[in-house]
C-alpha cells in the first residue's frame, strides 16, 4: 500500500472516509511492528563529519582511516545494503549486539521511504546497530558489523508529510543502563553533508525496488571510545515530527 506516489493524498482520503464519529483514541504502544513489509532496509554511511572522525579514529591501527575521510568528501556516497525485513524489529522489541564483538552502538538514523520510482514519500526512525570493533579491524568487515539477526530497528510508525522534512530537524540519543543515563546527544539534520534526494539518486542507480525500499542516512552521533553498550540498554532515539524509537539490548 505504501509504494505509491501519490501516499499522503491517497492517506489523507482515506483518513477522511474512515475518520470515527466519536473522536479519535490513543493508539496503544504495546506491539507495534516495525512499518516495514517486503522491502529492503539500505544504509548510508559517513554522511556528518562527527561520523567521519570516528570511522577514521576506529580504523587507525587497521590503515583504513584514509577511506573514511575519502568517501567523505568524493561525488559518490557510502552506500549498503543493511537487512532484510526478517532482521528488523520494531518499537520496544530487543536488538542484538554480536558476541564476537567488543565494541558495539546504536546509530540513530533519519529514515526514508522512497516507493518504485525513486520519490521519498515517507520518514521513520531507524537504528543501525554497529559493531564498531569489527568495522576497525578490517573496513571490509563492514557487512558483518553491519548485517546480523536483529541488527537493525525501525520505527515508531512512518510519518507521511506532504513536504520534505527541515533542514532544522533534531535528532536525538539517550541510553539507559541500569535506571541511570549513561549517555545522551542530539544534532540536526542541518549537519548532513548530503542530501536525502542525493543519497537516494545514488541509491537507485542501477538498482530497482520493486515494492519501494527504507534507506537508513548515516548517524550524526556517535558515543566515545569509552563507551559499548551491554545487554539490557535501553535505548532511545528522538526525532522531531516523527516521535520516539525505543528498544532494548538483547
């Protein structure tokens, strides 16, 4: 039903037909999906420069940081394919972290929704989950940092504006370990270095998408050195207009 260009109209009609004489109810937050249904989930990567320093800080040893500051600046974006809609959990279900890993994090990531024909109609909430020991080991370790059962969550809901979402748009991190706040950040989507449509223009070259695709589009917060989630984080992601994602580590 999403793959359409025509969704916030074709929503907004059926809105009105279907709107309750009675009002409107709370929608209970107990067992939301994930708003996924056949599609793949893409990522891109290295998009704020705070993303940048870090790549180049966890691959120093490994000789990769040059890559990272590279991609940064060059014509053609990073782009992955990140999971299939099997691995994706939605709002307050658990996410894993690989247990081969020593270094993991969530990377909060505007989220897009573009049908068939390439049009962003629609906005979520995604994180990325990332083993960033693996990732700085070896740059070409990348899908197994990034590609793993339960590796990516996605959600509240999926927010169909009638127009692009601003440039002034906050993003926000907040984790919680044991009751107390262990770590909270926020940015903007002012700090991309590209663009939604750009990142999407690279992503359907050469590739189609038959029932639409979820592109994730790179983290602008990034947690220090000091810091590795462990089971049982919660973990919140903020963005304005959208709501709140909120899932725990496995």
């Amino acid at each position: 039903m999403i793959n359409r260009d025509d969704l916030y109209d074709y929503l907004t009609a059926q809105w009105e037909k279907s709107l309750p004489s009675s009002g409107l109810e709370d929608l209970p937050e107990d067992g939301l999906l994930a708003p996924i249904g056949s599609q793949e989930v893409w990522a891109a990567g290295v998009t704020y420069y705070s993303s940048r320093l870090a790549r180049m800080e966890e691959s120093l040893d490994a000789g990769g940081g040059d890559f990272y500051s590279r991609v940064y600046q060059a014509e053609r974006p990073e782009i992955f394919m990140k999971a299939t809609p099997a691995r994706v959990v939605g709002p307050n279900s658990p996410f894993r972290i690989r247990k081969d890993s020593e270094w993991d994090v969530p990377e909060p990531e505007l989220t897009l929704f573009a049908t068939s024909s390439g049009k962003i109609v629609a906005y979520t909430i995604g994180n990325d989950v990332s083993s960033r020991s693996i990732e700085g080991e070896n740059p070409l370790y990348l899908p197994q940092a990034k590609t793993f059962d339960e590796c990516a969550c996605l959600g509240p809901c999926l927010f169909v504006p009638n127009q692009s979402l601003n440039v002034d748009t906050g993003v926000g991190l907040r984790i919680v370990r044991d009751e107390k706040e262990v770590f909270s950040d926020s940015t903007s989507l002012s700090q991309m270095k590209r663009s939604p449509e750009e990142l999407i223009g690279f992503l359907f070259r050469e590739t189609s998408f038959e029932s639409g695709v979820f592109l994730m589009t790179g983290t602008g917060i990034v947690p220090g050195t000091d810091f590795t989630l462990q089971s049982g984080d919660l973990v919140s992601i903020s963005i304005d207009s959208i709501g709140v994602l909120t899932n725990s580590v496995r």
